[in-house]
C-alpha cells in the first residue's frame, strides 16, 4: 500500500469516527484543525508519540532527540478527554511507545481528581487494547508558579493529581515519570527561570525533561 494512499485512507477514517461521535462540536477551532492535522499525518513504524497538551504541543521533539521515530502529539489546551477523544490516531500506528503527560487543563477547568483518573485509565486501557505492545510512559504534571503569572490552578492540586497518577501508575505495572520536582524553586513552585506565564516552560526546562526521561526515550 502506498503512503499515499495510507494517508488519504487515515483522513477519511479518522474524519468519519470525529464527525460521527460529535466529537468536532465539542472543540475549538483550534483542537479540530490540529486533530485533523494529525489525522492525516502517516503512520510509521516504531513511533514514539509524546501525548499531550500546549506544554507538549510547544516542543521540537524530533529534534530535541535527534529521533526520527520522534512524534509529536501535543495539543495546546487539551485535556483527558480530549485525548481520548483524538486517542485512534495515536494507537493505529502500533506506536512503540507513548510518552503522555496530561491534566493540567483539567485542573484549570475545575475537573475533580476522580475524573481525571478515570479518564487516564480510559486512556491507558484503550492504549493496551488497540495497541497491545505499545509501551505506556506516564509523565507528572509540572508544577506551576502563581507569582509571575495566572496558571488558573495551585501547586497542591497539581501535587494531589500527580499522586493520584503515581498510584494509577503503579496498578497499571507502567513507569512513572516525576519532571515536577526537577522544575521547582524553594518555595516548591515552578521556578521562574523556566517559565515567562507560571504555566508554559522555555528551552531551559525542555533541556531538564528531556534529562529525565532520556533512558526511557532511546532504550
């Protein structure tokens, strides 16, 4: 089958599966153009898919790694449910492994701790479903800082999921990966020279995740 081909064949059914689930209605503008975007992207072997929200979306993974398995799978303003939404696309390739760090926008939004999980589990169980080999990288949130910006959530909410993702890791038998408490200052905030907003991060801090999970990335 050609790519072409392949590609053409992944558009038409991931249009199909968004337009019959209402799923474009209930997005912005912004989250179907990008989810339509990677609708239509190729499937390859041995992807290895960093899932995730803006703080995802706004790293060059492929060449921070130098990976061309490398794939980003961000979406800025994205949340659990949205992932699982958009979550066919990811698993149809057999990726090799998804990195997937989520939630901070569920926070901002009020969304209990409960239904966060609930919907990491969904996410997790699809994966091990749809794409049985796919090996399953769970990612903290990061922390954020409420002095130099307004992140619309607090640093012992953030503390709250990330535990609550720990233990959901554990049950799972799935690596936990803590970037939280890499990112913080003193006063157990996101430190200020990794952030210009208290939410999003800069070069510095992709330099410090990419420090933590490189082992994870490239074996």
């Amino acid at each position: 089958m050609s790519q072409s081909f392949q590609s053409k064949t992944k558009f038409v059914f991931g249009l199909i599966i968004i337009f019959t689930s209402g799923t474009f209605a209930q997005h912005s503008a912004y989250w179907n153009q990008k989810a339509s975007m990677y609708s239509v992207l190729p499937n390859e072997p041995n992807e290895i898919i960093f899932l995730g929200d803006s703080i995802t979306d706004r790293c060059e993974w492929f060449e921070l790694f130098s990976n061309p398995n490398v794939k980003n799978r961000g979406l800025s303003g994205d949340k659990t449910s949205g992932v699982l939404d958009r979550l066919s696309e990811v698993t149809e390739s057999n990726p090799a492994k998804v990195l997937l760090m989520i939630g901070v926008n569920d926070l901002r939004h009020n969304v209990s701790d409960s239904s966060i999980v609930g919907n990491y589990h969904k996410i997790i169980e699809k994966i091990e479903t749809d794409s049985p080999d796919t090996k399953i990288i769970l990612q903290s949130v990061l922390p954020v800082n409420n002095d130099i910006g307004e992140p619309k959530t607090t640093n012992p909410k953030v503390n709250s999921l990330n535990n609550s993702i720990k233990e959901l890791a554990l049950s799972f038998k799935i690596p936990f990966l803590d970037i939280n408490s890499n990112l913080l200052n003193e006063f157990g905030q996101l430190d200020a020279k990794y952030s210009e907003d208290g939410l999003h991060i800069n070069g510095a801090a992709y330099l410090v995740w990419k420090s933590v999970i490189e082992d994870y990335v490239n074996n």
